[in-house]
C-alpha cells in the first residue's frame, strides 16, 4: 500500500480560527492510513533557522512555505500531498490517491473562466521551463492542494522557489528574470506544465467528474456563492457543473482567501463562516464528520 502524508501549514495565531484539528478529524474520518502533519510556530520557526535566505530582509518569506513544510516529510513517504488549512475535506481523496502521476493538481480557475468571482489567474511561461508563451486559463492551477509521488519534485520546487525570492529586492517583490512569477503558485505551475520533465494529471480537469480545489467556487457577488448548491447524494457532497449541469463529486472546498481572518474571526471560526453559505444537510454532514 502506497505510504501517503498530509502536510498543512498553519501557525498557532491561525489554527484558532482555520481550526487543523477538525480537517485532521476529516481525514482521519475517509483516510485513517493517512499520517496528518501540521507544520505549526515552532516547526516554522525551525525552517527558517535552517533557512537562511528565508530569513533575508527582500524575502517575504510567507510565499515560499508549501514545498518547505512539506521536505520534512518526503523521505519517509511515497506520496506526500501539500493542503492549505482554509480547504474542507468533504469525501475521499482516492482519485488522487490512485494516480501514478509524477505530479497532481487541481485547476484555479472554474467554468467561467474566473477564480472564483475574479478575474482569471494566468502567468507567462518563462524559459527555461516554458516557451514564453501563457499558461493559460484552462491549465493554471492552484496551489491549496499540490500531490506528488516523486520526492526530487519538493527538492525542486524548493529549489526553485529560492532562486526566484533571492531576485528581490525587497519593495516590489517582483522577482527578475521573471518579474510576472510572483510566489509559489507561479513556480508550481511552471515545474507542472514544463514539457518532458515530470508525468502529470490535474485531478479536476474537464469530463473528470470531480472537484478537489476552487473550480468549485463561482458567484456574482462573493467568490463561494455556488456552494450554496452543494448537496448529498448515496452519501457523498456533489455540485453540479454550471454549464454541462454533469454532477460532480466534491471532495475538496477551498476558501483560498477570498476572505479576510477578519471575516472568518467574526464568525467564529472558518467552519463556522462555512455554515452561513451552506445548506441545513450540509451543515448536519460536516458536523457529522468533524463535530460542532
């Protein structure tokens, strides 16, 4: 059996409120062979220490966390999944369990062509990993939740992630010779898309019949409108695509901070602004899995 980790980076000032402790109670609900990992304060502060260019005065350091907190782990693990502490687990990881690809993204981008509400993400795709040409709206992905059966990937894009941040100089953080890549989630998407390099699937893509990160967040007003329209079915939470109206399992939601802590503290915590969005069913199912 494939060997799998979770990492999550979450400080103690914002466990509080994106409470790790109930995402854990989630996946050890659908996955109890999974190791959970919250990389918190003092596990930050011992990266950084060992560190130094992430210690420098030009590095915004708070980029460049996903590949770090997840090096710990990679050498012990055959599969090591990076899930940002805003995502709700709502069902099972097995497409993504099951992929034998290098490399394993979800989209950022939904049927609309938006990140949510907004406009879409894109980036150049800069030499030597791309053509120069775009990444365009239909491939960019997101960085909330990164898969990888390949250890030398986390190396890499941690390797990557320095280079870029050691370009700055500290006020624009624009980062030369590529001063559209403006954090992890650019480089990401430059590693995944570079031709030959690492085998690839994006767990979500169009026909898959999943969501596992924010296709699944459309709305006029506010990003995560749509999630009004999650529902049950035999069990497990599905939305429907807004066009094709094909139901898709949802296995993962993802705030990617549309909203503010603030928000989120004055509801109480994540979960509980996650209640005022959603249906009654829905709220009794989370409840169900993570507790009040």
């Amino acid at each position: 059996m494939k060997k799998v980790a979770i990492s999550t980076w979450c400080t103690d000032d914002y466990a509080e409120f994106l409470r790790p402790d109930k995402l854990r109670k989630a996946i050890n609900h659908f996955h109890p062979e999974i190791d959970f990992h919250i990389v918190g304060t003092e596990d930050t502060q011992k990266i950084r220490d060992e560190n130094p260019w992430m210690k420098k005065d030009t590095c915004r350091w708070v980029d460049w966390m996903m590949a770090m907190s997840c090096l710990p782990f990679v050498e012990d693990y055959d599969m090591v999944i990076h899930m940002d502490a805003d995502c709700f687990l709502l069902g099972s990881l097995d497409k993504v369990l099951n992929s034998e690809a290098e490399l394993i993204g979800v989209r950022n981008n939904n049927a609309f062509g938006k990140a949510g509400s907004a406009n879409p993400c894109v980036s150049p795709f800069y030499p030597p990993y791309g053509d120069g040409g775009t990444i365009g709206v239909n491939q960019f992905l997101n960085a909330g939740f990164v898969a990888s059966n390949d250890k030398q990937f986390w190396y890499e894009w941690r390797d990557f992630n320095k280079f870029v941040a050691d370009q700055s100089d500290g006020r624009t953080f624009t980062y030369q010779p590529w001063p559209m890549i403006r954090n992890e989630q650019d480089t990401w998407n430059h590693i995944f898309h570079a031709k030959d390099k690492y085998t690839t699937e994006i767990i979500d893509d169009e026909g898959s019949g999943v969501t596992y990160g924010i296709f699944n967040a459309w709305g006029e007003n506010s990003h995560n409108e749509s999630w009004k329209e999650l529902y049950l079915k035999d069990g497990q939470v599905y939305i429907d695509h807004p066009i094709t109206k094909e139901p898709l399992r949802t296995s993962v939601l993802h705030n990617a901070g549309v909203d503010t802590i603030t928000t989120i503290k004055d509801a109480g915590d994540q979960y509980q602004w996650l209640y005022g969005i959603i249906s009654e069913e829905m709220q009794d199912y989370i409840r169900s899995i993570v507790g009040d």
